[in-house]
C-alpha cells in the first residue's frame, strides 16, 4: 500500500508545489484521445516513447494501470505574465520534469 504522506513530504522536498493521492478507479481511458494521435493531430506521434506508435495500445495501458491500487498526483505552478507566455510555460516545464525526476534519483 503505497504512504501517500511519504509520497507527498518527498514531492514537497523536492520542489514540486501541490500533490494529491490518485483514485486509479476514477481514470478514464479515452479512445478519442488516442484518434487524435492517430490521425496524426499532435506533433509528438512517432517522436516519444510516450506516444503512439510506440507506446502501449489504450487496452494495454487500461490493464497495466489498473493493476496498481493506488497512485499520486504532481503539480508545478509558475508564474506567468498571461496566457500566452510560452517562455513562463517552457520555464514552469523545465521545473516540473527537474523536481519529478529528483522524486526518483
């Protein structure tokens, strides 16, 4: 069973702003989603290995996830000038992946 203070201190030392526990009952896997990366409406298909073709198939995912009881979620706020500060976006993003991966290290 998975300590979510644990998990949330560690989030918190690590820089990241909010955290909350993840209900995975509550996901949804939505095929229309993975249309739109298969109609090509995204820029990442066939560059990550997060997105298709390479990642796993919506029944894959659905079955890998729902074997874990249990998961949380991360948050990194920035500071942005307005909603189209890209370099405030970009900066937030870099901060984000920076304090997530420390999670891990």
């Amino acid at each position: 069973m998975l300590d979510y203070e644990k998990l949330a201190a560690l989030a918190e030392s690590c820089g990241l702003s909010h955290s909350s526990p993840l209900d995975i009952s509550t996901l949804e896997f939505l095929q229309e989603v993975r249309d739109m990366c298969n109609a090509k409406q995204c820029d990442r298909y066939n560059t990550s290995w997060s997105c298709p073709p390479a990642c796993p198939s919506l029944d894959e995912l659905r079955n890998s996830v729902t074997s874990y009881n249990g998961g949380i979620l991360v948050q990194t706020v920035g500071d942005l000038e307005d909603s189209y500060d890209l370099e405030g976006i970009m900066e937030a993003g870099a901060r984000h992946k920076k304090n997530f991966g420390r999670m891990w290290d």
